[in-house]
C-alpha cells in the first residue's frame, strides 16, 4: 500500500500539470466558440426584436438593443393580409415535397453508384460535383425558358423541380459516403437469410443511412423555404402561387418600406425552420457526423 501511494500521487500530478496546461487553450476555444455563436446570432435576435418595436422604435436614429414598448401592431399587420396564409401553406408544399422527393431519389441513386458496377459511373459521379459548382444565378434564365416551355410558369411545379434538380448533387454525394459504409458482409448475410433485394434496401439500409438523410434534408429543406430567386422569376402573374419571401414584398416598399413588418414577417418565416432543426437536431449531428460505423 505505501508503494503504490507515491505512484497514484505522481500519476495524480502529471494529470493536474496537463490539464493545467490544457486549461487555457480550452477556455480561449470556447470563448471563441462563444464569440461566434454571438455573432452569428445577433441578426435574428435584432430582427426578432425590431418585430417588435414600435415604428417610432425601429425609424429613430439612434437605435438600441432593447426596447420598453414591445408591441405585436407588426405581427397584426403580417396575419392581417388576406395571403399570408396562403403563402406559408405554398412555401410548406414546396419545402416538404422538395424534401421527400430529393430524399427519395437521392437515396435510391446513392445505393445505386455503390453497390452496382456499371459503365461511365466514376464520370456520373464527377458530373454531380460539376452540377454544385454552376452558380444558381446563371441558370435562372435557362430554366425560366424550359419552366414556360413546359406549361409551368406561375405553379408550385415551377419552384419544386429546380430545388430538387439542385438539392440532389449534394444529397447523392453526401449519401454515397453513408451506403458505403455499410458492411458488404451485411448485405450477403441478409441474402443468405432469405431477404429479398428490396426488403435489405428498406429495412436494413435505409435505416442505417437514415441519418445522412435527415443531414441531407435539412438542407433542402432550408433551400426551399427561404428561396426569392425562382419564387420572384418563375411566379409572374399569379399571386396565389406565390410563396413566404415574396409576402415580404409586400411590406417593402420603396418610399415607405414597413421594417416592422418586414421583421414580425421575417421572424414567422424563421419559426418553421428552427422547429425543423429541434425535431432532427440529433439525428442531424449523427449524421454530419458520419454515424454508420462498421
């Protein structure tokens, strides 16, 4: 018992001298890490709390970050239009069918490049990291002419099949990487079980892969939500069709913009998107963070 004191104390010292040293790194990494969460999320609590400020509050010149009067005029003038409703009800048809059709497609694509030799493959495969680098910008104008070549200027149609056609290079990609992991030996052994093709690809890879799926949608999902640029180009006449950002068309205006609304109307579209992340935060670490193992 003597002997082994000394050793447990020495052991004891060399711990405490390492994170003595490790100490101070620590602290500054989280205080950076602290720093830029505060950065990052200063815009949406000004914009939360500009929704609610009274308009004498939002025009002064000398702004604060704060206020005494909060007050919902702002949001009363957001539901008070007759469209809001129908803009959010267009903007979650978009979103959810972009998020189920590119998740669909994706994964059955993603399991087809890896599991399955064929010709031109490695080329496919380069081709949809060619597809990422296209800016969005540069093909609005094609695809205004192939969206009126195709009858569908001025439907949700017009704003879904772009946010699937530009989610899917990331979503296969990405997807690649988690059908891979997936043990080969897995797959043989559910075959020699007696499961068919199908049953292995749906109740055995799917869900494996499933938390890249979830990382995946979150993104096409945020795509399709917040996009102005096909919702401003492909919606012409229509209104009805119309999604969320061009609700804030309605409060901007150029003589008079209504900041207060633009905000309270802001704040109601983020609300969605912040749920979203609650309901798939751990599954969407998981799978950033590659959680198929072999």
């Amino acid at each position: 018992m003597s002997s082994a004191s000394p050793v447990k104390t020495q052991g004891f010292v060399r711990d405490f001298a390492r994170r003595s040293v490790q100490r101070p790194w620590r602290l500054a990494a989280e205080a950076s890490a602290l720093l830029i969460a505060a950065v990052v999320a200063f815009p949406l609590y000004w914009m939360a709390l500009s929704a609610f400020k009274p308009a004498g509050e939002i025009e002064s010149t000398e702004p604060r970050p704060w206020t005494l009067d909060p007050t919902l005029d702002s949001f009363r003038r957001v539901f008070g239009q007759q469209e809001f409703g129908r803009y959010f009800l267009n903007s979650l048809i978009v979103a959810v069918t972009v998020v189920a059709v590119s998740a669909l497609i994706a994964f059955l694509a993603a399991t087809a490049v890896t599991r399955f030799r064929f010709r031109f493959r490695t080329t496919l495969l380069i081709m949809f990291l060619i597809a990422q680098m296209v800016p969005v910008e540069a093909l609005t104008i094609p695809l205004f002419f192939q969206m009126r070549d195709f009858g569908q200027l001025n439907t949700l149609g017009a704003l879904i099949l772009p946010h699937i056609a530009f989610s899917l290079p990331f979503a296969i990609w990405m997807l690649r990487g988690f059908v891979k992991a997936v043990p080969e030996a897995l797959e043989e052994a559910a075959y020699i079980d007696g499961a068919s093709r199908t049953r292995f690809l749906w109740q055995i890879l799917f869900p494996l892969v499933f938390p890249g799926l979830v990382a995946t949608s979150v993104f096409s999902f945020i795509s399709a939500w917040n996009d102005f640029l096909f919702a401003k180009s492909f919606i012409i006449s229509d209104t009805s069709q119309s999604t969320l950002p061009m609700a804030l068309l309605v409060f901007y205006k150029p003589d008079d913009p209504d900041w207060g609304g633009v905000m309270a109307a802001s704040t109601v579209m983020t609300i969605p998107v912040l749920i979203f992340f609650v309901l798939v935060q751990r599954r969407l670490v998981s799978g950033l963070g590659g959680a198929v193992k072999d």
